[in-house]
C-alpha cells in the first residue's frame, strides 16, 4: 500500500524533473535568440575573420591578431555582419579592398591554382618514383652483357696479387 | 627471348629489345618533364623572392595609377602631366602617419595654387576610420582607398608612411619613407616648379 508522503514525495520528484527539462529546452533555444536579437557575437565575427589574415601582419589570421588595424577589420566584419552580408560577401568585400592575400584559404585562380596542384602532383611523383625504385630493388635488370664466369686472369690483376702477397709477407 | 652464345673463354648474353628497355626512353621523357616544371617553379619562385627584396622604386616613370576618391572623384596620374605630383600613403591605423598629417595638409594650403597636385592613397584600410582620420586633420586635398593594394605594389611600398614626388614629366624626383615635414616637401618641390 503506498503511502500519501510517498506519493507527494513522487509528485515532487516529477516537477523538478519537468522544470530542468524545461530549463535545458530554454538554454538549448536561448544562444540562437541572443545571436539574432542583438549584434553578432563575437564567435560569429571570429568564425568569418578566421577565414581571413591580416594584411599589414606576417601569417597573422584575423580572429587572433592583436593590431588596432586588426580590431578595425574585425569591426567591419561585425558591421557587415549586421547589415546581413554573407561570409562569401564579406570575404569579397576583403579581396576587392585589399586583395587576394587576405584569403586564407587561396581562390584557385591563376597562379593560386598551384597551390592547389602541385601538392597532389608532387606527391604522386614521389609515391611513383618510389614505386619504381622498390621494383628496381626486387628485379633488377639483366645485365646486356654478363661477364664470364671465369675470365682469365689479366696482368693487373697478377701485379695486383703480386704486390698484396708481399704487402703481407712484410706484416708476418 | 636471350640468344645465348658462347665460346670457350667468354659467355655474351645478347639480348633482344625488352620491354624495360621500350620503356627507356618514356622514363626519360617522363625525367625531363620532371626536371623542366621543377626548374620552372624554382624560376617563378625566384622571380617573386627577387622582387621582394627590391626597394620601392625611387626612379624612372613613376607607376601610372588611378585612385577614386572618398568623395567619388577619380584622379588619374597621367593626366596630371605638367604639374608636380606629390603621393603620400597613409593609414588611420599608423601613429607615424599622424606625426606627418598637418605638416602634408600645410604643405598642400600653400603649394596647390602653385601646379603641385596633392593625392593621398590610403593603404590597406577601413572606410569608417579613413573619414574619421581625414576629419580629425582637417585634410582637404584628394584621398582615396588603395583598392586591392594595386597602387602600393606598384611603388612597391614597405609601410606607411611614404611619400612620392614626380615631376612635370611624370618621372619619379624621389621617395620619402617615413614621416615628412613641410620644409622637406618644399625643399624638394620648389626646385622643380621653375
């Protein structure tokens, strides 16, 4: 027989249960609502700069360069950002204004098409030359002409013969 | 297939073409090609470390540009022939450029009923901070964005700020890279407007 405290105890029990669901269900839809609500977080302007390098800085991405001409930039992702640009838009805006070395990941036009081949390539070659090598090693070629099983001595062979039995004639 | 033949002293394996040594002469071709595009990119990346290390061109016809302006205006170089150009290249993010920015709006108050064109490019910047920099220096002569850095790469620029000085012909008188003053600009400029 079940007692009255344990079935409160049991309702209790059930609405935390529904109140954390609840909760989780709020945080879960809460990110996205703030996101759109307000401006661009700063993930967001990130997630576009991070495509992106500075252009007065060596090999510095976007999202970590700390330059004031960085911030600046960063600035104008998050207003583009605003103004509903596209992360392709944007970028497109950077190469107009300062060109294609602000991609980080090259277009693959022109000369940029290179760094797209040539690594494939490279590594073909290589995994082929090797390939031919290890064939080289396991067959190797018959000699065209194969030298005698045994070719009469020669008089520099005989001198040679000569001067290492008195070389170790002298070391006895 | 091998034709054996021998004698007493000697044993000769001739053989007939085989098809490693068909192959021969594709793996030569093959080796040349190799060698050729391998020459080719040292070529290319030569040529771009060659024009890395030089300076920014400080002689001979300057690089012809066109600049549109903030305020929409398009300045192009050659057709400024017969008068003294001075080109300066700047950014709102660059401290030394301020050092240099009521020196070179000066410079153009006194010098541009005189036949002395004046153009700012501004290097690698943001619109917004441009305007606000210009303001903020009360600069009244033309400034405009150095779209895709073409003009920069002309000049072969190293920073900011540089300063260009071309004369009625259109030939580069001199760079100044770093700040500049009046007296330097008009100590360069004078001589050239007689």
């Amino acid at each position: 027989m079940i007692q009255k405290s344990e079935i409160r105890s049991q309702k209790s029990e059930a609405v935390i249960a529904a109140l954390l669901v609840a909760l989780a269900v709020a945080l879960v839809f809460a990110a996205p609502v703030f996101a759109q609500n307000g401006e661009p977080t700063d993930d967001e302007v990130n997630a576009v700069a991070k495509q992106l390098y500075c252009p007065v800085c060596e090999n510095t991405p976007l999202d970590v360069c700390p330059t004031q001409a960085c911030a600046q930039w960063r600035a104008t992702i998050k207003e583009k950002l605003i103004a509903g640009w596209s992360e392709q838009q944007i970028k497109d805006y950077f190469v107009q204004q300062y060109g294609e070395r602000v991609l980080a990941q090259p277009s693959t036009r022109g000369l940029n098409v290179l760094v797209w081949v040539l690594p494939p390539i490279g590594f073909l070659i290589g995994a082929a030359a090797l390939a031919y090598y290890l064939q080289q090693l396991r067959n190797p070629a018959p000699s065209v002409v194969a030298a005698p099983a045994s070719a009469p001595p020669t008089d520099d062979d005989d001198d040679y013969e000569k001067r290492l039995e008195e070389e170790l004639a002298k070391r006895r | 297939m091998n034709n054996e033949t021998m004698n007493n002293e000697t044993m000769v394996v001739v053989e007939s073409q085989t098809p490693i040594q068909n192959q021969k002469p594709k793996v030569l071709l093959g080796w040349a090609a190799a060698w050729i595009v391998l020459i080719a990119l040292l070529g290319l990346v030569a040529v771009k470390l060659y024009q890395v290390t030089l300076g920014p061109v400080s002689s001979g016809s300057a690089p012809d540009f066109t600049l549109t302006t903030f305020d929409g205006e398009t300045i192009a170089l050659g057709s400024q022939r017969g008068k003294v150009v001075v080109v300066n290249f700047w950014a709102s993010w660059c401290n030394p450029c301020k050092d240099e920015a009521a020196d070179l709006e000066a410079f153009w108050r006194q010098y541009k009923d005189r036949g002395v064109v004046m153009v700012g490019v501004d290097y690698v910047d943001t619109e917004t901070e441009a305007r606000a920099y210009l303001a903020q220096f009360d600069i009244t002569y033309p400034n405009g964005p150095d779209l895709g850095t073409r003009i920069s790469q002309a000049y072969r620029i190293k920073g900011v700020p540089e300063t260009y000085i071309i004369d009625k012909n259109g030939n580069l008188v001199t760079n100044i890279i770093g700040p500049t003053t009046l007296a330097d600009l008009a100590a360069i400029v004078e001589p050239l407007l007689k």
